[in-house]
C-alpha cells in the first residue's frame, strides 16, 4: 500500500480516487473547497484522508486532478512544498472550441507544469486519455483493460506511475518522453472529435489492440 495524494475533487480524481482506495491505496483528497474534500474522502471510505490546499502533500506520488486552467496557478501556489514529489498531469490544455489548445504554440500542457513546478519535481503525463465516468467504471468484463497512456523523461517515475496505473486493473502503455505528452494531448482533440461526429457519446475508451 501507498499513499496517492490527489489535488482536486472533481470527476476525475473521483475516478482515480476510488479506485485508488479499491486497490488498497491510502488516498489523500486535497481541495480550495475543504467541505468538497472531506465529501470526497468520505465517499471513498477506509483508507482516505484529507489534506489542507496549500501544504506539502503526504503522498510522494501527487496526482494533479484540476483543470488545466487552474492547474499552473496551483503549481506555482504549491511551490516548494512540491519539491521531490512525483507529479502527475492528468489535465488537457483545450480550448473552448474543443479542437485547439491554450498552451503556447511551443509548448505543450506537460510542459507548462514542468516549467511551473520545482526543479527537483518529476512529471509524468497519464491518465488524460480517458474520461472520468469511464476510468470511474474500471475493467468491464470481456473487454480488455482499459489503457492509461504514459509520457516522461525520468525511467524510475515511469516505472512507479506504471505500477499504479497497473494496480488498479487497468493496463499503462510507455508513450515516450516527456515531449510525446503533446501527441497525448491531441489523443484528447481526437476523442472528442469522435465523440461530436462519429460515436455521438462518451462511452468509448481509446485504446491499443495487440495482433499477432
């Protein structure tokens, strides 16, 4: 067991959160909103706590699970207390018109955050690919488990966000470096442009099949 700190309260740490706790992990919720936290870590159950905003975060492994357009702000508000953790953007820097992104034209979501955070903190992009009620739902039986795709440039933070991401049932794919969190990002204009013009609803998973 391990303790997974998670900053936010909305859907998706609510997804990763619960199944978190499901596999045994000790989860630290941490919100603006304190009572939305505690609500949150309630829901949870056994094995969750709450955190205050603002103070070092327990767990070593902190799951950045706020909007893109709050997420540096939080970054930089959190400073040095991020020092040494292992930081997890799970976050999609999309624009309005889902088909564009906020981020510098140079730059890239991941990116960003690495830039804001500490430079001891090591980033890993995950969890982006998949939305929030459909992580939520976790395996579904007779469907192969769902894909948690994975950028970074530290081998050792790969290596323990994969054995997470694993220990919750679900399957972690190695994307790359760092840079490839860009094309994960575009993964996300991807669905949503299935999701607007093909499939008509967000009860798909993008995923890799192996053949052969």
């Amino acid at each position: 067991m391990s303790i997974v700190s998670i900053i936010g309260s909305g859907g998706m740490a609510a997804a990763i959160g619960g199944l978190a706790t499901g596999a045994g992990h000790a989860v630290e919720v941490i919100s603006r909103d304190a009572a939305k936290a505690r609500a949150l870590a309630e829901q949870f159950g056994v094995g969750a706590i709450t955190g205050t905003f603002g103070a070092a975060p327990t767990g070593e492994l902190v799951i950045l699970a706020v909007p893109y357009a709050a997420v540096l702000d939080v970054v930089k508000q959190y400073g040095g207390a991020l020092a040494g953790k292992l930081l997890v953007d799970i976050t999609n820097p999309v624009d309005s018109d889902l088909t564009s992104f906020v981020t510098p034209a140079d730059g890239f979501g991941a990116l960003e955050i690495a830039r804001a955070a500490p430079a001891d903190a090591k980033v890993i992009k995950a969890f982006n690919t998949q939305f929030s009620h459909v992580l939520a739902a976790g395996p579904v039986e007779g469907h192969p488990s769902l894909d948690v795709f994975i950028a970074g440039d530290d081998a050792e933070a790969k290596a323990r966000v994969s054995a997470f991401v694993a220990s919750l049932g679900l399957r972690p794919m190695d994307a790359g470096q760092l840079s490839m969190a860009r094309t994960l990002e575009h993964v996300c204009l991807l669905s949503l442009g299935l999701m607007t013009y093909s499939v008509k609803h967000t009860n798909f998973a993008i995923g890799v099949s192996l053949v052969g």
